[in-house]
C-alpha cells in the first residue's frame, strides 16, 4: 500500500527575501529601506513575516548594528542564490526578447571555411543574433527560401535566371579521377546530382554535342558524394573549381570538354528584409569579392 502524504511547504516570497538581504548588508533597517526605496517600518514588516514563514529568528539588534541569527545565516546563503538565479532568468528572458534570429541558407560546399569565418566575426559584431544555418542543393535551399523558411539565402542558379543583391560567375569545371579515369570509356560514365539538380543538363548536353555516348552511372545530392565517385573512378562530372580535389584531373576544351560559363552564385534576400540581414549580405558579399568567385 503506498500512502500519499501532503506537505505543507512554505514558499519564500523573493521581495521578503530582498528586504532581509539587504538589511543585513546595511546593517541597518534605516539604510536598507532608502536602499530599495521603501520605509522603515514596511521592512520591518517584511522581515518579520519571513520570520514568521522560516519559523525562526533571523536577525538581532546588537549594540551598534544588526547581525543574523543562525537560522538567519543559513537563510541568508540560499536567499542570496534565489535572488542571484532570479535576476539571471530576467536577464535571459530579456535576451531573448530583443534577439534576432537570421535565418541563411548555402549550398554545401559554402557549409565551412571562409563562410564560418565570416559568420564567426559577424557574430562578434552582433551578440544579439542568433545565426540558422541550412545547407544542401540549391534547388532545396531556394524552395525553402521560396517557402519563407529562410530569410537570406546564397544560390547557384543559371545567369539572370531570378533577380538577385549580388551575383558572380560560378567557376566550373569538368574533372576526372586522377587514379582511374573513366574519360576513354564508351558509353562515358556521368556522376551527377539528381534531377533539377545543378550541371546535370550540361553534362549531357555537352555529350551530345561531342558526339559521345553516355550513361549515368552515379547519382548522388551530396557534393562530398560526387567527389569521392569522381576520385574513385565511377565517372566524370562537373564541380565549382573550389571543390575540386587533387585526386581529381581537370579536362580542358583540348579534349573536347569547353568551360560550363551559364551559372552563377547569388545573395538573394527580400525588399523587406530586416537591416540585420542586409548587413550580413553586406559581409558576404566581402567575403565572396575577397575568395573571387
């Protein structure tokens, strides 16, 4: 048989617990009541009604000040901690109130480097805002934007394709594996992204055009995916000239394979958007003029 027993716990108003604080920090109920702008004898009633509640005398008159009890020492040690925790919750609580959060969205190979670098120091300047980074595809970072998921997003796109902050030329370029390349194999193999997704359709586009059979041979929507398959073997593709590898060998237009120029990487934002996130831009912009896309 389990028996429920109900206890009577006293609760420790904080506002009594302040007066009683502050009166032996003063030593004095004159000095405390100017101290939290209150009268003597309202003090006194406060402390005299934590008496009450602790069930116990907390302070003494001396000859020439006031000093607590014993009971009033070990009250006065978790009163200090209450009131301490209570002015840190408000102090958080206000925090947050006044935070921004931006919400930003860039393709994967933008996830890190110079890009988290940038946001760190932006971070610096601006304490107050509370930075939500997604990364992936394009095509699924411009949905969300489109969705109203995100408030500031870096894209590839095709040239003039959507109006734009910023934009500069995305620098392609076609790779193979260093080790095992697949460039002599007919049908050619292709390792590219999903449907929609980026340099696909100029992949076989371009195949087209020379006249080579090809196949699809791996598709993947992760760009470290497309590296590996490349470096492995598993095909040629196309990737931003920052992704590419050292295990990876670059194909030029001697080999028939002439630079992919349609594309290019944009800051989009909207008219509306708050002056946090047109300074953020302002910073990717640098960011992105500095690494010369």
């Amino acid at each position: 048989m389990v028996v429920s027993v109900k206890l009577n716990r006293a609760l420790f108003d904080l506002d009594l617990l302040r007066a009683v604080v502050m009166v032996a920090d003063c030593c004095s109920f004159t000095a405390a009541a100017t101290r939290l702008h209150s009268t003597q004898s309202t003090i006194s009633q406060k402390v005299q009604r934590l008496e009450e509640i602790a069930g116990h005398r907390l302070l003494v008159r001396g000859n020439r000040n006031i000093q607590p009890t014993d009971a009033g020492e070990i009250l006065l040690g978790y009163a200090r901690r209450m009131l301490a925790l209570n002015d840190e919750m408000q102090e958080a609580l206000s925090g947050a109130a006044v935070a921004v959060t931006v919400r930003l969205g860039v393709p994967e190979d933008f996830a890190a480097g110079p890009t988290t670098d940038m946001l760190a120091a932006f971070n610096r300047q601006h304490p107050e805002v509370k930075l939500e980074v997604t990364s992936g595809l394009s095509r699924d970072v411009s949905d969300k934007y489109d969705n109203g998921e995100l408030d500031l997003v870096l894209v590839k796109q095709r040239r003039n394709s959507r109006e734009t902050v910023a934009s500069w030329p995305e620098k392609l370029r076609w790779i193979d594996s260093a080790r095992n390349p697949s460039i002599d194999q007919d049908p050619i193999p292709l390792v590219v992204f999903p449907p929609r997704g980026l340099y696909r359709d100029d992949m076989i586009h371009a195949m087209e055009r020379l006249g080579r059979r090809w196949r699809i041979s791996f598709t993947t929507s992760s760009l470290s995916g497309v590296q590996a398959a490349v470096a492995d073997g598993l095909g040629i593709s196309i990737l931003p000239a920052r992704a590419v590898t050292l295990e990876h060998v670059v194909l030029s237009d001697r080999q028939g394979f002439a630079p992919i120029d349609t594309m290019d990487i944009a800051l989009i934002h909207r008219p509306t958007a708050d002056p946090l996130v047109k300074d953020l831009t302002a910073a990717f912009s640098a960011m992105l003029e500095k690494e010369r896309l």
